[in-house]
C-alpha cells in the first residue's frame, strides 16, 4: 500500500476517534518513537513517543476542539514525495458568538518501515497572531495545548 493511502486511513481512524473517544486503533499507524511537533503557533511543542503523542492529541480536542464546532481539510492538497506525505489545508474553529477562527497548515508525515516516525503541523505565516487575538477576546475556557 501507497503511503498516501496510509495516510488517508490513518486520518479516518484519527476522525473516529474524535467522535468516539476510542484511541486505541490510531497507535498502529505511528512508530513507537514517533515524534509530534507544532510549529508556529502559541501551543508549539514536541512530544516524543507513541503513547505521549496519543495522550496529547486527545488532551488537545477535549480542552479545545471539542468546545468548538470544527471543520477540517478546508481546501486539502495531498501529496506523496518520497517517505513523505504532505497535506496542505485549513481548519475553522467556532464558538458561541465568537468570530470564525480559520488557519492553514501543513501537515507533514514521515515514514519508515510503514509506520509514521514524525508528524509536524506547520501553520502558516501570520495564524499564530491571529489565534492569540482571538484567544484573547473569545478563548475563555478553551485550552489547546498537548502538553
């Protein structure tokens, strides 16, 4: 199988486990030493390890995502470059009567010997200091962070 088709149905494993609280079938998809960072944003981190990484992402949705009404893959580009795949798109956030939060990112996934060894969110120029503004006026509440 493709790495790209990995990615894919690692993705709808990811989106099931947003819904239904069930992590466990996402740890196949990732090294044991996988490697997670978020770059250019308030809540950048790197989480180092397979069950970190996992606790993190979940740690994430619940204290933000999940007090949100969340649309992803806006204007998704996938592409596959060697052991990469990369993923060009947007997500919006909304909340209550706070204004639309949009930002893009890339996502970059790397592979060896068929499982993900690291993934990077890389948001674009200019989403960290419009995610602090709106944090600041409208993000009572919501915590983001993996860690």
């Amino acid at each position: 199988m493709a790495i790209v088709q990995k990615f894919i149905e690692q993705r709808q494993i990811f989106e099931a486990a947003y819904e239904d609280d069930n992590w466990a079938p996402l740890a196949p998809y990732f090294h044991e030493e996988v490697v997670y960072e978020v770059i250019n944003m308030p809540f950048h981190c790197r989480i180092e390890g397979r069950t970190v990484m996992i606790e993190g992402l979940k740690r994430s949705i619940e204290r933000f995502d999940k007090l949100c009404v969340r649309a992803v893959g806006l204007g998704a580009k996938l592409y596959e470059e060697g052991n990469n795949v990369f993923v060009h798109g947007g997500i919006r956030f909304q909340r209550a009567d706070a204004p639309v939060l949009e930002s893009s990112l890339w996502e970059i996934a790397t592979y060896r010997d068929g499982l993900i060894v690291r993934l990077m969110d890389i948001y674009d120029a200019g989403d960290k200091e419009r995610f602090e503004r709106w944090m600041t006026e409208w993000g009572d509440g919501p915590d983001p962070s993996y860690i």
